[in-house]
C-alpha cells in the first residue's frame, strides 16, 4: 500500500514538473502576415537627374541617317545637303557625321574625295575640313541651287550646286560625284565619291 502512494506521489510530481517546462498546448492558428507589395508596383519618387536632353529618347528610336536603298542619286545629295543645312542638330557636326556615313573612300588608304589625296580614316580629320574656309560655307548655309546634272554612267552621277552660306558674302560653288556600289555589301547604294570645290583649293588646312 505504502508502494503506491509513493509511486501516486511520483507521478504527480512529473507532471506537475512538465506542466511546468512546457506551456500546455493551444489549438493552431495561421499567423496572418503584411503582404509584400510587388516590386514592380513600388514607384520611386525621386526625381531624374536632368542631364540628358529633352529629345534623347527619341533620338535613340530613331535610325541614324545614311545610305539605303530606297534612295536614289539625287535623293542622296538632297538629305546629305539637308543634313548639313542643320549641321548641329541633334548635336554638334552631326551633319558632317551624316556626310562621313555616305562617303565612298577607304578608311585605310588615301581619298581625293576633297581633290587631294588625304589620309581621311579618322573621322576628326574628314570633320576639321568642313570647317575649313573653303567648305564651311555649308554648315548651316541658307540657300542652295542646282546649276548642272549629268548623268555620266548608269552607275555615276555628277552634279553642281550653288551654295548661300549664313554669313555675309559667303558663297560657294560644290561638285558633287556619286557612284552606285555594285556587288559586296553596299551593293546597290549611292554613295559620295568626292565634294569638291569648285574654284578654291583647300589650301593650308589644319590636317
């Protein structure tokens, strides 16, 4: 009898002592959390540094003017002309860039596409020229007049144009050369074989 008392007693002091160490259990619940909000919801409010210009991203949809096939000889002078006619828009000397892009020379040997040999592979080379006295007249110029236009092959084309530059008394005579590439990849483009003044030579130019 004094056996199961004591056993009654130990058992009792177990669990009183779990009871103790371990809370008694509660029916489970799911914890409710905040909601992560999508990244692509978050919308910053910070401000854009303005350091690019109002027209870049439109700029960058646009294609670069160049050669294409859909331009015949005499559209081909017209948008070179033009582009010089607005030589600093988008930019600075982007007209001179657009004149660099039709140009039929090899960049590795010497051109007379100015009527004198040049080594005008680098682009800041072919540019300095147009800013020469001689040919500066058409950056930006204000009037223009085709004199003459032959058409000295299936393939080749030259024209005259009278230039009015946008300073007082400036003026200028050009000859235009164009070539239609045949095979390779510029197969079927109109490209400039030479500008040339016509009267002046270049001169001392900052070569």
């Amino acid at each position: 009898m004094a056996a199961l008392e004591i056993g009654a007693r130990f058992l009792g002091s177990i669990d009183h002592l779990s009871s103790s160490i371990y809370p008694p259990a509660v029916p489970w619940q799911r914890q409710q959390f905040p909601r992560r909000q999508r990244l692509g919801r978050v919308i910053s409010k910070m401000d854009v540094p303005d350091f690019l210009p109002a027209t870049w991203g439109e700029s960058r949809l646009k294609k670069p003017l160049g050669p294409t096939l859909a331009l015949t000889a005499e559209d081909t002078i017209l948008q070179q002309l033009d582009a010089l006619q607005e030589n600093d828009r988008p930019y600075p000397d982007h007209g001179i860039e657009v004149m660099y892009r039709f140009a039929a020379f090899d960049p590795f040997s010497r051109s007379n596409y100015f009527g004198r040999y040049l080594d005008l592979g680098q682009f800041e080379r072919f540019r300095r020229i147009y800013h020469h006295q001689t040919y500066r007249v058409l950056l930006g110029h204000k009037e223009r007049r085709t004199l003459s236009s032959l058409r000295v092959s299936e393939h080749s084309l030259k024209e005259r144009i009278w230039i009015q530059g946008a300073r007082p008394d400036e003026e200028g005579t050009f000859e235009f050369t164009l070539v239609q590439m045949v095979g390779g990849s510029w197969d079927g483009y109109w490209l400039t074989e030479s500008l040339i003044h016509d009267g002046e030579g270049l001169g001392t130019i900052p070569y």
